[in-house]
C-alpha cells in the first residue's frame, strides 16, 4: 500500500509540475506574441513569429528569444552618455542643409543627402581623396604601409580576425607600433571571430594594446542579443587615414579557400571624411570599454583634396531608422542612368526590390553581381528566388565564376559610389551594426564602374528564357529556402 500511496504522490506531484510548466509557457507564448504584435512590424513577419511561436512549442520561443526581438526602441546607448562630446552629436541641419546646396552634388541627389542628415546624423564631410582598392594584396599591402607609418595612434574595427597569414602580419606589426608608443585600440566581433586564439589576444594585450570584444555572450548581454552582430570593418590611423569596406583579417583573400580567392572592395580616404570613421570607431570603443574620447588629437585639421562630399552613414539594430537602406532606396529611385551592385548575398526586403524593378522598369541600366559559388548554401537558393523578379523588369543579373565575389559596392550614374560593410539583406539592415561611405564624387564613382565592367569578364549572365524553365524540384528548393531569410 506504501508503495502504490507513494507512485500515486509522485503521480500528483509530476502532474501539477506539469500543468504549471504549461500555464508558465503559454503565459511566455501570450507575452512573445504581445510583444510581436506591438512591435507594428512588417504584419507578414508578424504573422510568421506567431505561427512559429504557436506551432513550435518551445523551439518557437527560443528561436523569437534569439532572432526575432525588435531592438530598435530600446537603446544600447544612453543620450545623456554623449551630452556635449563631438560623439553621436547631431548635425545642425541648416548649416548641412545651406552646404548641399552649395555643393557639385548633381540636385536629383539632394534628397538622399538630405535624408541621410537626418536619418543618420550624417553631415557632408568635404573634398576628401579617395583609392579604390579591389585586390586582397593591394590592401594589405597599402593598410600595413599605413599603419607601419602611423605616429599617434591606430583604431582597428573588424567582424572577423583570423589567426593566420595575414592575422600574424597584423598581429606583429600592432604589437611593434605599440611598443613605439603608438595607442593601439582594437574591436573584434566576439561571434565573428570566435575562433581567435586566446594566445593571439593575449600577446596583444601584454605589449600595452587595448583589445575588446564587440557584445560578448556571458551574464551582461546574456545570449538573447547573438543575433545582434557588428558587421563593420573600420581602420583609423592618426585620425587622417581612413578605411573601409567589405575586406575582413584573413588570408582567403590572397591566397583563397575552397571557393577560390575572395574579391573585395575598400576604400582607403584621406580627409575631413575620415572624421565621420573616427566618431563611428570612438562610439563603438565607449560601447566596448565605457570610456567616452573626446580629444581634439583624435579630430586633426584635414588636408583638402579635389572638390566632392561624403556621408559616412551607420545603422544597427538601435539606430532611429534603418539608415542604410534608406540610403539606398533614394538613390535608385533618383538614378537616371545606370545602377550597378556588387553583393554576395541578395535577399532584400520588399521595398528595395520594389525600387531596382522600378529603376529597371523606367529605364534605368540595373546591374546586379553575384558570386557563382556561396559560403551559404541556403542564403544563395534563397539569393536565386528573387532573380525572377528581377529579370523580367528588365535588370541584369551576372554570376561571378572561379573565385568569391564578397564585395558591397554600388555604383550610380558615374556620380555616387557606396562602399561599406552591407550585404543586400535583411541581417545587414534590420540586425547587424554596418558603416557605409556614400561617396558624392565623380571621380571615385568612375573608378567604381570600372572595376565593375572589368568584372564582368569573370561572369556568365543569367539569361530570363533559360531561368523560367528551371526545374520545378529547384524552385520549390529556392521558395523554402526563401522562408528562411529573415534568419540568414
């Protein structure tokens, strides 16, 4: 009777620890989908969290939990933090609003200068000198000479940092400018590059370079914010020398991997814009390090160059609006005579596929360059579901063969060239921190055309009659992984 009373207590005791687990988790559930409902989303995004949260029991709360918070209204960085530092400072838009005025910038872009003042706090810097770089050997090269070159301090900003070749290069180079009393400050992705050794770290750290990791996982940040990456690439030397671009520390960029060898840009400033890279890097150091720099060495009078403007524009997960991409829809839409993008991922959101067809539809040359082989199976059939669309307004899509094409690069009417860290996607607009240089110079943007048409002898285009007639088995591969893409 013992026996039975006691399996019959454990019975009673297993059944409530159940029913309150299950009233815990749908009361989690009814919360997760408050919070999707007032977040005033996308409704189809809504509608997809809700679904996943209803029909995937425990898996859909902690897929929302990782992946499918809004971050945007809630601020990582407090106002109150930069009250009277040069630092997130906004630009007083009368005094950008009379220079653009004053400015060569052909007026049809006006507007997109003018929305990005304000959506990105991001003034006009003036008459900057600009190198296009497109080699993983002319990079380094000129990046190492820099930095070789550098007498008052370095600002190194990277998603991924590989301990190889090129990492060790880097990594002794840091180290003798350090020990010549050159401040050497670094930020690293900790999800990026999570494969860093703790050695290559540590033997930074013990000859006087300040080191951080960009939103490590662990009690602060907890594991609910691994989605939120910081995706860009930013070097500063002496507060005059400045780049930026897709370009990460590794070595697949001069000597390949098995997708061959990565093709990239960066650009390389020199100028009053590489104040716009300087504020950017010194946000994301009082992020990492809680001290806020202010100093005017940080900020040198800067030599003047041939006439052109800049926007150094930055967007993340708690920025105001999504910058970057604003950016972009104002500029196709105002394009007159030919668009040509560089990305290796393309999943973009409705509204900008509403703008490339629009801009191919009414004329407009559109471009669009993508690698033959991804680094992502599933980003690249979900890549390809789009392609339809985009052919039939008339846009061109071409497939770079043999090597990786992992540039951002877009260039538009010989008049605006855009290098930065963003992918065509919504990981780059809506999740991740990403810096792009919308750079108002015919010069650059010229030169940017010309790496693209030069380019194209590497590609094989995608013809629309022989798209139509993939196979069925193939379509519906790229239709599900297209159902992913928010994620990817």
């Amino acid at each position: 009777m013992c026996g039975a009373t006691h399996y019959t207590v454990m019975a009673i005791v297993l059944s409530i620890l159940y029913y309150i687990l299950l009233i815990l988790y749908i009361y989690m559930v009814a919360v997760a989908i408050s919070v999707v409902l007032l977040d005033n989303r996308n409704p189809v995004k809504q509608i997809a969290w809700i679904v996943c949260l209803i029909l995937l029991p425990v898996v859909g709360l902690v897929f929302y939990v990782f992946f499918g918070r809004n971050y945007r209204e809630n601020k990582f960085f407090s106002p109150k933090d930069f009250t009277n530092s040069p630092i997130r400072k906004k630009p007083d838009y009368d005094t950008e609003l009379s220079k653009l005025k004053k400015s060569n910038i052909p007026y049809y872009f006006h507007k997109s200068a003018q929305l990005l003042i304000k959506s990105s706090n991001a003034p006009l810097y003036a008459d900057t000198d600009f190198d296009i770089l497109t080699s993983g050997e002319e990079s380094f090269e000129r990046i190492f000479e820099d930095i070789e070159n550098a007498k008052e301090h370095i600002h190194i900003e990277f998603f991924i940092i590989e301990d190889d070749n090129i990492g060790n290069q880097l990594r002794r180079l840091l180290i003798r400018k350090a020990q010549e009393r050159v401040k050497v400050r670094i930020i690293y992705d900790y999800l990026g590059a999570f494969r860093l050794s703790e050695s290559y770290k540590q033997s930074l750290k013990n000859e006087g370079v300040f080191l951080h990791a960009f939103m490590p996982f662990g009690l602060k940040f907890g594991f609910s914010k691994i989605n939120y990456r910081n995706h860009r690439k930013i070097i500063v030397i002496d507060g005059k020398i400045g780049y930026t671009g897709g370009i990460n520390i590794a070595d697949r960029y001069i000597k390949g991997n098995r997708l061959g060898k990565w093709r990239d840009t960066i650009v390389r400033m020199n100028g009053e814009a590489v104040h716009g890279l300087q504020n950017l890097f010194l946000t994301d150091w009082y992020f990492v390090d809680k001290r806020l720099i202010t100093d005017d060495k940080y900020y040198p009078t800067p030599q003047t160059y041939r006439k052109n403007y800049t926007q150094i524009v930055n967007s993340g997960p708690d920025t105001d609006w999504e910058s970057i991409l604003q950016g972009l829809l104002t500029v196709f839409s105002n394009a007159k005579k030919h668009i040509y993008i560089h990305t290796p991922y393309f999943l973009p959101p409705e509204s900008l596929m509403i703008a490339i067809q629009m801009a191919a539809l009414s004329g407009v040359d559109v471009r669009l360059m993508l690698p033959m082989k991804s680094d992502t199976i599933i980003a690249s059939a979900a890549s390809s579901s789009y392609f339809l669309n985009i052919l039939e307004s008339g846009a061109r899509i071409f497939l770079y063969q043999n090597n990786f094409l992992h540039s951002k690069a877009i260039t538009v009417d010989d008049e605006v060239g855009i290098v930065g860290t963003a992918n065509i996607d919504n990981r780059s607009f809506e999740h991740n921190y990403e810096v792009s240089a919308f750079i108002y110079d015919r010069q650059t943007a010229t030169t940017m055309r010309e790496a693209f048409e030069n380019d194209l002898l590497s590609c094989k285009e995608i013809e629309l009659a022989s798209w139509i007639n993939r196979k069925l088995f193939t379509r519906i591969k790229e239709s599900l992984a297209r159902l992913l893409s928010p994620l990817l």
